[in-house]
C-alpha cells in the first residue's frame, strides 16, 4: 500500500557497506523500519544522510507492506528544515540522546497520533527556543503519558514517590524516592515544554535526570541506558 505521511527518524543503523536500516515513527503507522540501498554511494550520498540524522522530521512516500519485513522509501523529504538543532552543540546532544531513548522505548507497532503529534511539536519548540535546559527532562516525563506509566496525579500531597506503583505514598519504602527528591518531581510534573522555567539547578537536574531514567527501566522491559547520557552530562555540568 502506498502512504504518504510525516515520519520522525529514531534511528539509522549501517548495512553492509552501502545501505541503512531507519527506523522511523510516523504519523500514519507507528513504527517502522525502512531499508535505503546505497545510501553511502553516488554523488548525493551527503543529501541523502542529512534525512536521517536523529529525530529529523521528514515527509514521505512508502510501500508499506505490513508483513512485519522492511519496507522501502519511494519519496523522502523534510518536512521542517531544523534551524538551530544541527549547528548547536546542547540541542544536537539533546537529540541525540532523546532519539536513543525513544528508539528504545517505543515498541507499539501502530498508530498513536497524539504521540506523534507531542514529538513533532517539541521538536519545533526546541529548534526555536534557547531556554532549552529542562526541555530533555520535561519531554522524557510527558512521553510516559503514551507508554503507559505516568505518574498517578490524585494524591500528590503525600511527601514520597513510590516509583514502581508510580504513586505519591505517607511513607518511604524501598523502592521510594526520598523527600527532597519527590518535591524535585512534583515539581516537574508542573512544567510545560512550551513553558519551561528556570526551577531547577544543574545538580537538580542531574538528579531528575537519574530519576527518570530509572523510572524508564523499572517500567520497560530491557530498557537500555542511551550511550550519549555521558555527553549529556558533559554539555550540561
């Protein structure tokens, strides 16, 4: 069948010694993985490779077969040239490591409009915006609203964050977040992408961050820690 549709790039692994594997979440289908023969050869290789760097948006024309196998690119473009993302260090890095988590996180193979339509908003906002410190920790919550485990909202008063029931609780158990910790959490539960604040510290960050990824593991089979966390770290300390 024959789609067009807006595709966001999660990942591009190389293979053999020519062609790419992409996997992409698009608006229409979900996930979906892609083979591009020849990718590393001929005149407009370069042009080809800058449609598959991390979390570009792109527009495109497939064949999807939807037998499970990779399907094949017939007409491929930007959808929103990025502005800033590629040229500054903080927001490549952030991509970069935001592509690596949702490669690893989104596993539904189909059709989520709402999440591709938060993706594809926060992207626009990160290439438009500098107060981008919190963007990375602001996002990573608001996706847990699509894979399933947002924290529960009716109880936020309790002074503990139970993080496998994922439930404000009166009394720290094993598994809880410490008090100071949990204040750090209500908080970004209050923040919004497109209005993020200055309320957090660099080493508050850094504990959110950790949280979060430890959130993502306790709720996602054989979640895998991104390689660029440590860049991360860097760009931000």
């Amino acid at each position: 069948m024959l789609v067009k549709t807006k595709a966001i790039v999660l990942s591009a692994l190389k293979y053999q010694e020519k062609s790419l594997i992409v996997k992409c979440y698009t608006q229409s289908d979900g996930l979906k993985s892609y083979f591009v023969p020849n990718a590393f050869s001929g005149k407009k290789s370069a042009s080809k490779m800058a449609y598959f760097q991390p979390l570009t948006l792109l527009e495109i024309e497939a064949n999807h077969k939807n037998k499970g196998t990779l399907e094949h690119f017939k007409e491929i473009r930007l959808a929103v040239p990025y502005q800033s993302i590629p040229s500054h260090i903080v927001k490549s890095t952030i991509v970069i490591f935001l592509s690596e988590i949702l490669h690893h996180s989104i596993r539904e193979e189909e059709k989520n409009s709402q999440l591709f339509a938060l993706l594809e908003s926060a992207l626009l906002w990160l290439d438009a915006h500098d107060d981008i410190a919190n963007f990375h920790l602001i996002l990573l919550l608001e996706v847990t609203k699509y894979l399933g485990f947002y924290p529960e909202q009716g109880n936020t008063t309790d002074p503990f964050f139970e993080m496998i029931e994922g439930i404000f609780v009166p009394f720290q158990g094993v598994s809880c977040l410490n008090a100071h910790e949990t204040v750090l959490w209500r908080k970004l539960m209050e923040q919004k992408i497109e209005n993020p604040g200055k309320v957090f510290t660099s080493t508050e960050r850094a504990i959110l961050l950790k949280i979060l990824l430890d959130f993502y593991a306790i709720h996602l089979d054989a979640f895998k820690k991104p390689k660029s966390l440590e860049v991360l770290r860097e760009v931000f300390a």
